[in-house]
C-alpha cells in the first residue's frame, strides 16, 4: 500500500513539475524565439571542396565578411569538404530559385586567399517566398496532425483520457520547441520532421498506457481511479522502458554517424522520446484523474430486451 501511495504522490509531482517546465517553455519561447533555417528563411547553400588542413575557424571569417552577416559553415564529413550556409542579400531578395546563378557570391574567389584550387561541388538557392511557403506548409501539416491524433483519441477513449493523451503530446512538442528556442540551434526542415516524428511515438505510448487504464477500470469497477492509474503504469512500465531505451539507441547512433545533417533531427528525437516517456507517466495519467474519471465511464449497460 505504501509503494502505491508514492507511485500516487510521483505522479502528482511529476505531473506539476511538467506544468512548471511548460510555463518557463512558453516564455523562453515567446522572448527569444527561433533560429529559423535558410529553409524557411531563404538563402544560398553552397558545398565546396579544398585543403584538408583549413578549418571553419579560418573559413567563416573570410565568408562573413563577403556576405556582411554570420555565415553557418559545416563539415560535410570528408576532410577539405564543407558546407556554406548564408542569408540572400537585400539586393538579391527577389532571385529566381530556378536561376543558374546560384551562388550569389563567388564563393571561389571569396575563399581564393585561403587556398587557390577551391571546388565549388554545387549551390543552391531556396528563394524568400519558398522559404515562407515551407513554413506556411510546415505549420499546417502540425496543425492537421494534430486534429487527426485528436479526433482518433475522441474515438478511441473516453474523452478524459483522450485529453490527458493529447496535453501529453503538446507537453512533448512545447518541450523540444523550447530546446531549440534556448539554444538557438537552426530550426529546419529536419527538425519539422522530428517533431512529427515525436507526436507519433509520444502517441503509442500514450495509448499503451491509456488502453490499461481502461481494462483496470472495467475489470475494477469498485476500485480508485489512483490505484487503477497506479496499476496501469506498474503494469506497462517496463515494456515502455525497454521501447524506450532500444529507440535511445537507435537515435544516439544516428546522432554520432548522421553527422551535423542530421545533428537537430537527432537532438529532437532524443529530447522527444524522454520527455514522451515522462508525460505518457504524469500528465496523461493525472489530469484523467483530475477531470474525474471513474470506473463509471467505461460500464457496460445490458441492452433492453425489448425494441
């Protein structure tokens, strides 16, 4: 009895801390916003080749001062070869994303001082009005998961646990929205994608625990809905660590051999499946119980035997 006491108190606390880092989250959000990526921002990528023995530290000086802003310049995972990230120039806000010239500035000869054979591998160009339209798309497509992941909730349990599921998913999506705001790491398309990622696998842990809770309340009609909570949790506790863990690995690996490409993807899943984890535990047990669910809302009623 004691056990199930505090796995009630851990989850009331777990689940008021939660709110607590929602809160600060929404602010660290709303004050320092995002570090938007050339994919919604517009702008030039430009892959090069050269010495081996140059470094970024030698390079973004020499590309920051061309392009009059802070340029991004990544490894591309070979020794010599980098990718060079950089806004488009107020002068050049309207060029066609189709055009050939697509570098903008002459990277070669920007770089010349440091090494006379720079390989200019390819550039591209993502144009202001692609990057708005990404965005635009971006939102939407969050938007729409959403409202499909709500009505399924709506449909497949009584609609308090469908809302303990759901503040679950928007716990973990603020929580890595955050992340990003405060760090100021780029937020591109790659990240987009894990946040899709993360309400899906937020999901499936949220409905493991949840479907429990139905069975408990059904066969437990006399029960509490605490203790019903309790055993549902205790109940699924270590298959959704062992799931848990084996997709930590998964992800890790991705995250030291992805290399930079795939570093924000990376962090966002990783961040993604603990917090995913911890709110399918907290939130989407606790606020069920806080909305007052009963073992009343999934009684069988015998249907009449007459029409």
């Amino acid at each position: 009895m004691k056990n199930i006491n505090r796995l009630t108190k851990w989850r009331h606390l777990s689940s008021a801390i939660s709110v607590a880092v929602v809160l600060i989250s929404l602010s660290i959000i709303a004050v320092k916003g995002f570090n938007w990526g050339l994919d919604f921002t517009g702008g030039v990528v430009a892959e090069v080749t050269m010495s081996p023995k140059i470094t970024a530290s030698e390079i973004q000086p020499l590309m920051n001062a061309a392009s009059k802003q802070d340029v991004s310049v990544i490894s591309a995972g070979e020794p010599g070869r980098w990718v060079i990230r950089y806004g488009l120039p107020d002068s050049v806000k309207n060029i066609d994303s189709n055009s050939e010239n697509t570098s903008v500035l002459d990277v070669k000869q920007v770089l010349s001082p440091l090494d006379s054979n720079v390989k200019l591998i390819n550039s591209s160009v993502v144009g202001p009005q692609v990057g708005q339209e990404l965005a635009e798309q971006g939102g939407l497509a969050l938007l729409i998961a959403m409202l499909c992941i709500l009505g399924y909730l709506s449909y497949r349990f009584e609609w308090r646990l469908a809302a303990g599921s759901l503040c679950a998913l928007i716990h973990d999506v603020i929580f890595v929205l955050a992340f990003f705001s405060l760090s100021q790491m780029e937020f591109n398309l790659t990240v987009l994608a894990a946040i899709l990622a993360i309400l899906g696998y937020s999901l499936n842990d949220s409905i493991i625990i949840a479907d429990r809770i139905r069975e408990v309340l059904i066969a437990k009609p006399n029960a509490k809905t605490a203790d019903s909570n309790n055993e549902a949790v205790v109940a699924t506790f270590s298959r959704t660590m062992v799931t848990s863990g084996t997709t930590l690995l998964t992800v890790v690996a991705l995250w030291i051999m992805g290399g930079a490409p795939l570093e924000g993807f990376s962090i966002a899943m990783f961040i993604g499946i603990l917090t995913g984890t911890w709110s399918s535990i907290s939130v989407g047990t606790v606020l069920p119980e806080k909305l007052g669910l009963l073992p009343e809302h999934y009684k069988i009623e015998a249907l009449p035997e007459t029409p």
